[in-house]
C-alpha cells in the first residue's frame, strides 16, 4: 500500500542509493568528456572542437538532437500540463512532423551546402552584417536566458520534494556540463546526450509503469482523468485566445519547432556534423519517434498523476509550491519506497538539462567565435588559438548561466515562461531567415523594419499579457480527501477553461490582442516580417533575383515537391540558377556536394597555411 505525502503531510526524501545514482549519471557525463579531450588531443581545430569533424554517425546525432530540447521543462512541465489543464498539448506531435517534413526538406540542405559553421553567417552573406549582429545577439539572449531556467527550475523542483541542496545542484549540473563541454567539443557533447538519453527513457518508464500498477491500470487512470475532464481532444476552436486548440497546437507547434530544428544554431550545428546531407536527414528523421515517444510518456505520466492526486491537489495544500515540483513529488510518492529508484528519476530529469545546457554552450561558442570575435578583433588567428578561444567561450558562459540562474526565481509555470520566450525571441528570426530564403526580392531595409516591427509586436503582446496577470485558470481540483490537516476556509475549486482570461470584464479590443494563446507567437512572429519586410523591399528598391547568388535563396517547391513537372517548378524559381541543387534529377548529388564542402574547407586551411610560409620566406628573402 502507498503512503502517499497528501494523506501524512510529509515528503518522503532521498536515501544513499539514490544519491548514488544521482552522482553516478553526473560521473559518466565526465568521462564521457576527459575519454574525447584525449581521443582528440591531437586535432585541436574549430571543426573538430565545433563540428565533431563533420564525421559523426547519424544514431548520435539522432538521439542529440532528439533530447537537446527535450529537457528538464519537457519531463517536469509536460506532465504538469496534463495534470492542471488536459490532454489537448498532445496535438503537439503533429506540429512536429509537419516541421521534421520542412526541415528535412528545406532548411537541412540549404545550411549544409551552404558551408557556414555559424547560420547567421547567411544573414550577412543575404542582407548586411546589422541583421547578423542582430540575429546574434537574439540567440545569445534567448539561450542565455534558457540555460537559466534550465538550472535553477530542475534544482528548485528537486530541492523541495528530494532534499538536495538547492545551489548545490545548481552549481554541480553547470560545472559538470560546462567541464565536458570544454573538455571534448561536439563529440562528448553528442555521445553524452545519447547516453542521458537513455537515462531519460529508463526514467519515464519506471514512473509510467509504477504509476500505471498503483491505479490499476494506465485504462483505469485514463477512465478517471476523463471522469473529471483531463481528456481533451476535440478542441477545434478557431478563437486566438483560445489556450490550446488543435489549430494552436498544429500552426503553433509547426513555427516553434521548425525555428529549432530548422534555423536554430544548437540543431543546425548537430547536422553540420554528420558526414552528408543525407546523413542528416536521416538523423532528423530518425529524432522523430523519440520526440513522440518522450512527449506522449510525458503526456502519459500527467494523466496517472492526476488519477493519483485527483482527489487533493498539493499545491492548495502547502506540499508544494509550484506546478513545476508536482512530478518529483510523484516520483517520491510512488516510487519512494524502493531505494535507487527516485535517483534514476533525478538523474532522468539532470540529464535532460544538461543535454540542453550542453547544446546551447556548444552553440553559443560557436555564434560568438565566427559571427563576433572572428570578424570584429580577432580576424586572423591560427585554427589552435580559435579552438583554445572556443573552450574558453564555454567556459565564460557556463559561469555565466550559473550567475543568471539566481534571476529566475519569480517566472511563474515553467513551460509556458520557456515557450513564451521562444516564441518572442524567435518568431522574428524564424521571420527574417525565410524572408532571405523563399523572398529572392527582399532587400536589406525591408529584412531590418520587419524583424524590428515583428520584435516590439510580441514583445508588446508578451509584456502587456503579463503586466494584467492574464492567466487561464486550472481544470477543477478536489479537495475530498486531504485529511492530514484542516481544509482551508478560502480553498475554491477554480472554473475549468482553455481561454486565457483574468479578473478584468474588460473585452477591448487590445485586451483580446494580450489574451492571446503563447503558441501562436512564433508563427505570428514569423508572418509580421513577411507581411512588412516584402512591402518596404518593393518601397525601397527591391533586389533583383538575378543578381544574386543561387545558394542565397532556397527554391521551395522544389524541396518541397520534387515530383512536380519541371515546368510547374521552374516558375517558382523566379529565373535564378539552381541547377545541380535540387530536383529529382539532382538528389544524388546532394550527398557529393556536401562532402566536396567539406574537402573545399580543408583544401582552403593548407592553402593559407603554404601561402603564409611562401609569405614569410619571401620577407626573409627581402631583409637578407
């Protein structure tokens, strides 16, 4: 019989063998790191420190990718989703294919033939170097900002209900992260996600299943989430404020996640380092039953959670303070019990954010070295000295988002706060790299007023939402059987809603603009510099597509649509060249090219090195 915390007021907390598998996965994640740093100990350049040498096996890749986004919010804030609310945050997976679809077809390619280590190298390559400082300061905002949450949030949730110190952890999950990060480049980084990835599966299996025998079944726990309205699918509401709709989930869930897996430094860079473009694509296709799998075993665990809880909620009842510490709580309350286990739930949740944490350090070196330092005051420095400068990049941002995560205490629900932020930050780049891509007219001016325009817009909308505390209140929760303390005289079983609202009978127009649902921002994001950086393009004297250079813009249908006749194609081309490219006639020679690439890159690194020791000959020569 479980002893649940709700029926005795107290949290039952870790015990050595749970410590012992918590300090394990952070070990592993070390050696992991020191077995590349002397693997690799005799390459010391940027591509092999960045890229992994542009060698690595798709299955790495793949579970990389798969789990870099997939973090500690994912497995603490997806169930807690389910629990407050339903289950309409499925729809998601749908959202994803239809991104997979166009990433694999369009944005894959095009980054992989173009050659760059850094996406917002194309940004000054189609526009100026403005947009690229822009582009780049966006990245290093949002991830910085990320990798805040991703300490603090996991660290503070397992404080409350495991007993582990609180900065401890926080400092421990950035040190370890930061160390073989800097210790063995993109390898360690891709190898240690696919190990945390099967801590990660291992965790939500032990729960799921445990959780599924104490109700008697996962069909029993459905039966009584949907007894008390958790089971949501049908949700086809076209009204933006809707929270989660199909429609807001499908068009929502396609801008956000083709943003990060599409134009995203931390994904593109994990393609970058296979081997191909076809390679690449089939580590992005391969990442896909594993985004599915991790978001329906969350989505799962959500509805035993609220089977488990749905007749005293603890957050009412003072066990708990926020909704992102409702699963460790869980773990604890069923699987408490049995010792070792909790820790391999722990280890499940620090292993998703250090996947994400080590991902966006990686990125982040690699944005601040090629698009910042590289251009601006270090332009000619040997491949040595920028891989010495890379870790050291590592390094100063990993301290850095140790600093930062003491500024993110008071955000309120994780996942909303993650997602709202993303989709701030990233529906206008989204916006301004498909403008440059699909857009040969877009000039410089039109790309620069509609990323600037689609910025304050969202920013506006995402402040404003949160300055009159516009929030949609929980599904019904009961209080019945809460018998370890009195019930609360000012408890009040909330009205159950989908539709962002507040206390405020204010239906101005302005007022329904902030009640807008948060996953609609990327998508929106991403049509305001369309719709007003192809205007002032035409205004200012649009570019002629003949004047520029066929890797600048992607010819959508044929990516697309490769089956289509070639007439139908060739109109959606707008004149510009891109034989040898796409097409169904070309596609065995994508993998070529590709590889040509990277054999263009090395040729050009032994030409400098010939022609610097011509150079210095010749200076000898001279004196003598």
């Amino acid at each position: 019989m479980v002893t649940r915390s709700t029926e005795t007021g107290t949290i039952p907390l870790f015990r050595v063998p749970d410590y012992v598998m918590f300090v394990l996965t952070l070990l592993i994640s070390c050696g992991i790191g020191i077995v590349y740093a002397i693997v690799d100990r005799n390459r010391n350049t940027t591509k092999d420190f960045l890229l992994g040498g542009q060698k690595m096996h798709p299955v790495p890749v793949a579970f990389s990718l798969t789990v870099t986004f997939m973090s500690a919010m994912t497995l603490l804030g997806n169930p807690a989703e389910i629990y407050n609310y339903h289950t309409m945050w499925w729809w998601l997976i749908v959202g994803m294919v239809l991104a997979m679809w166009w990433v694999s077809g369009v944005f894959i390619p095009f980054f992989y033939l173009l050659g760059n280590d850094s996406v917002f190298q194309y940004l000054e390559m189609r526009f100026n170097r403005l947009l690229r400082i822009l582009g780049c300061a966006a990245l290093i905002l949002q991830t910085m900002l990320y990798m805040a949450f991703l300490l603090y949030a996991p660290a503070l949730a397992l404080n409350a209900v495991t007993g582990l110190h609180l900065w401890g952890c926080v400092i421990g999950m950035g040190c370890v992260v930061t160390f073989y990060t800097t210790m063995g480049g993109m390898k360690a980084v891709l190898w240690t996600d696919t190990f945390q990835a099967g801590v990660i599966i291992a965790g939500l299996l032990a729960v799921l299943i445990k959780g599924s025998m104490v109700q008697g079944g996962f069909g029993r726990a459905w039966t009584q989430a949907a007894d008390n309205g958790r089971i949501l699918f049908d949700d086809f509401s076209a009204d933006p404020k809707t929270r989660h709709s199909v429609w807001s989930m499908i068009i929502g869930g396609w801008g956000f996640w083709m943003h990060l897996y599409g134009v995203n430094q931390a994904q593109i860079q994990r393609c970058l380092s296979c081997k191909s473009v076809r390679s690449a694509k089939i580590a992005m296709w391969i990442s896909y039953p594993g985004l599915v799998f991790i978001v329906s075993m969350c989505c799962m665990i959500g509805v035993v959670m609220f089977a488990f809880y749905k007749d005293c909620d603890p957050i009412r009842y003072g066990l708990v303070k926020k909704t992102d510490q409702l699963v460790p709580l869980y773990v604890m309350d069923i699987l408490g019990e049995y010792p070792g286990i909790p820790g391999i739930f722990v280890s499940c949740v620090v292993s998703g954010s250090m996947s994400s944490l080590s991902s966006g350090l990686n990125a982040l070196s690699a944005v601040s070295l090629r698009d910042i330092l590289e251009p601006t005051c270090l332009p000619k420095l040997s491949e040595f000295k920028s891989t010495i400068l890379s870790k050291l990049i590592v390094v100063f941002y990993g301290v850095l988002s140790i600093i930062l995560a003491y500024g993110v205490s008071n955000m309120g629900s994780v996942l909303e706060a993650v997602y709202s932020l993303f989709g701030i930050l990233n529906g206008p780049l989204l916006g301004l790299f498909t403008l440059g891509m699909f857009f040969p007219w877009a000039n410089k001016h039109g790309a620069l007023i509609g990323y600037l325009t689609s910025l304050a817009f969202l920013l506006w909308i995402g402040i404003s939402q949160f300055a009159y505390g516009l929030k949609t209140p929980t599904a019904p929760l009961a209080l019945d059987i809460c018998n370890w303390t009195a019930q609360p005289e000012d408890a009040v079983v909330p009205v159950a809603k989908n539709t962002t609202t507040d206390t405020d009978t204010d239906s101005s127009p302005l007022m329904n603009l902030y009640r807008m649902s948060y996953m609609y921002y990327t998508a929106l994001g991403m049509v305001i510099v369309q719709g007003v950086g192809l205007p002032i393009s035409f205004l200012t004297g649009y570019t002629r597509p003949s004047t520029l250079d066929p890797r600048l813009i992607c010819p959508l249908v044929d990516a697309l649509c490769p089956c289509l006749p070639e007439a139908w194609r060739k109109s959606f081309r707008f004149g510009i060249n891109h034989e040898g490219k796409y097409g169904k006639k070309n596609k065995a020679e994508e993998e070529e090219i590709g590889l040509q690439n990277g054999r263009d890159q090395e040729d050009c690194e032994k030409n400098d090195i010939v022609l610097t020791g011509v150079k210095r000959l010749d200076e000898k020569t001279e004196t003598n």
